[in-house]
C-alpha cells in the first residue's frame, strides 16, 4: 500500500500543508497549526548514512530505503510524477499538462533525507517576476503571467549524491615560454621599417605523477523532466539543511520520482570526477601550457545517497510552445526558457537602422544631396 501523506487538521478537519521555512503544518481553511518534530543532529547523521555503491548498482539495497510509489510519466515532457492519498489526477508541474495516475506500483530506492521548502509560493513569484523584467525582447504577457498571481507548483526534485575517494597517475608534457629576438620589416606609411620583435617559444618536458581528491556529496539531477542545464544551474543548495525524509514536508506538495536511474546517474558523476581531475592534473602539471597524454584514475569507497530538492515551477504556452521556469525553493535562483517577441526584436532592429541612418547622413549631407545650411539647428 502506498502511504497517504493527508494530515487532516484536528479543528476542521481540512488538509494541512507544509509552511515553507518553517518546522509546522498550517491549515489554509481555519489556520490551525501542527508542529513537525525536527530529528536531532545525532538522529541525523544515523538517518544520512552514505549506502555502497556496489550495492545500489546491484539492487541489493535493505528493504527499509525502497518503497512502492503510484505515479504515472506526463506524455508530453516525460516527468515521473507521485500521487498521493487517494488522488488520481493532477497536472504536470513542469510543463502543465493533464495527467492521470497509471495503474500498478513500482518499486524504487526511497529518498533518505531532503532539503524543506524555505521559500514560499509568493517569495518564489517574486523572484520569478524580477528575473522575467530583467529579460530583454520578452513578451508582454509573460510578465501579466506572473502578476496576475498565475499559481506556481512546489516539487520536491529527486537527486542522487555521489561520495568517492580518487587516486589518479597521468602522464603528458609541461610547456614553458622563452623568448627569441628577431629582426622584420614592416611598412609605415608607404616607407619600409627593420624593427626588433619577441618570439615566444614553447620548451616541452615530459612529466609523470599522481593526484588524489576525494569528492563529497557530489550532486546529480535524477530527473530528466527539466532539461539538465535548468536544474544544474540553479546551485548553490547548502545540504546542510538537509533533513531526514520524513511525508511531513511533503504535506501539500508534490514529489517527482526518478528517471535517472543510478546507474546512469553514476556516469554523469564519474564524467563530472573525471573534469575535476583533469583540472587538477593541470595544476600539478603547471608550467605555462599542459599536454596530458592519459590519465589512470582509481575510484574507492564510493557511496550515494537519493534526496530531494525544492523547486517551485511554472509553464507558459506562448504561440503553441509550452515555456518552463523553475526557482530554487532555498535560495531563490530562478532559471528558465524564454520565448521572444518578434514584434519587439523587429522594432528594436528597426530602431538601430533608423539611427544609424541619420548619423551617416549628419556625417556627410552633402553625399545625399542635402545642403548642410538647410539642416535645422539642433542636428548640426
């Protein structure tokens, strides 16, 4: 059975929901409020407990971390999106589209810990607002979208975190600069020059050596229903804040299950690893140009953990095409895709030739058949 994440309020038995920064349940109908017990730092670090790798890659996970869900994937951006309690229908938070739970559970690793709403709706339409003003050719009813109070969705997004200890040996070939004086002739003004210039030169020694870094909650969106530069650029999250997973925070949100299985998640982190190293290589390297012919990197205790981030969305059709935004629940950065106006692109290029037009005529008047004494005054 899935668990029902409904708290009925004690006073008038209405649906209570989380309070965005806050540690209580509030009832929108009569304004009661439930306090949320919030685990002490030592419950914490029990509750945070890093899983191995080798065990999520081959499914054997203890029973206690997984968990049936109903969802249902949206037919038009692909979100896995979770129900709750006896609902059956909801809309896609990410791009607006009806949707109805399927039919059936499935199984999945269950999040152990998430970071809680610290942002309200009204905080986030804020936010929103002054990232849409801020955008140049943007269309007029993009702004009305948000200042007619157009409501935005809170979604906990899954992601995966990745922990590992790397040991790598590179070989390659450190560059450095020196200087050659030669003489060149050049032309000045019609007549030839012989002046004395510096030629830089590159001197390369081969190089071999070892770096080690170990890397700690490494982040992965385990979501493809945002495209992944949207959720990648809405950093910094401060996990710190983190909290034990806990249906609670959930109360009058949604939550998006994974589409990034660990697996593939587990690759996008070894390739963002293995970027970090190359860096390091570099550096170690030094000199003033670097040539790396191999690296050998060697992964130990790698760990991983599934939580949950805070996102408030929104989805605006503009000529057919449905446009997404996304602020991040914490800290208020707001990414999205934004449709142009035509019409202000036009009149803005239109407006540059215009200018530019009048400035080559003031240049020159008479070029075009004007007397310049016929020019009113303040053109001259």
């Amino acid at each position: 059975m899935t668990e029902a994440h409904r708290y009925p309020c004690e006073q008038c038995g209405a649906d209570l929901r989380f309070q965005p920064g806050q540690t209580q349940l509030v009832c929108d109908h009569c304004g009661h409020t439930q306090a949320i017990s919030v685990a002490p730092q030592r419950q914490k670090a029990r509750a945070f407990g890093e899983i191995p790798l080798a065990r999520g890659l081959a499914k054997d996970v203890p029973d206690e971390i997984s968990e049936e869900v109903r969802s249902t994937t949206c037919p038009n951006c692909a979100a896995v999106v979770e129900f709750q309690g006896a609902s059956h229908a909801t809309e896609c938070p990410f791009c607006a589209t009806p949707v109805v739970v399927d039919t059936g559970l499935r199984r999945q690793i269950k999040p152990q810990a998430l970071v809680p709403f610290a942002l309200s709706e009204g905080q986030a339409r804020e936010a929103l607002t002054g990232w849409l003003g801020s955008l140049w050719f943007a269309p007029n009813r993009l702004l009305d979208y948000t200042r007619k109070g157009r409501a935005m969705a809170g979604i906990y997004v899954p992601f995966w975190t990745f922990d590992a200890a790397t040991a790598s040996r590179y070989t390659g070939q450190r560059g450095e600069y020196y200087y050659e004086t030669r003489t060149v002739t050049v032309n000045v003004n019609g007549r030839s020059e012989r002046r004395q210039e510096q030629v830089r030169h590159t001197r390369w020694h081969r190089v071999s050596g070892q770096v080690a870094r170990e890397f700690d909650d490494l982040l992965v969106m385990a979501s493809t229903s945002l495209p992944e530069r949207l959720g990648n650029d809405l950093t910094p999250w401060d996990l710190t804040q983190l909290e034990p997973y806990s249906p609670d925070f959930l109360a009058g949100f949604q939550a998006e299950g994974y589409t990034i299985a660990l697996a593939d998640g587990h690759q996008s982190a070894r390739a963002r690893m293995a970027r970090v190293i190359e860096g390091d290589v570099r550096r170690d390297i030094g000199g003033d140009e670097q040539q790396i012919s191999g690296i050998d990197t060697r992964h130990s205790d790698e760990t991983f953990k599934h939580i949950l981030l805070p996102i408030w969305t929104a989805a605006y059709k503009y000529n057919g095409k449905s446009y997404r935004f996304v602020v991040n629940g914490q800290t208020g950065e707001v990414q999205g895709e934004r449709p142009y106006s035509w019409w202000k692109i036009g009149f803005a290029v239109l407006a540059v030739v215009v200018v530019a037009g009048v400035a080559l005529v003031l240049s020159d008047p008479s070029a075009f058949g004007i007397n310049p004494a016929d020019l009113p005054d303040w053109l001259n």
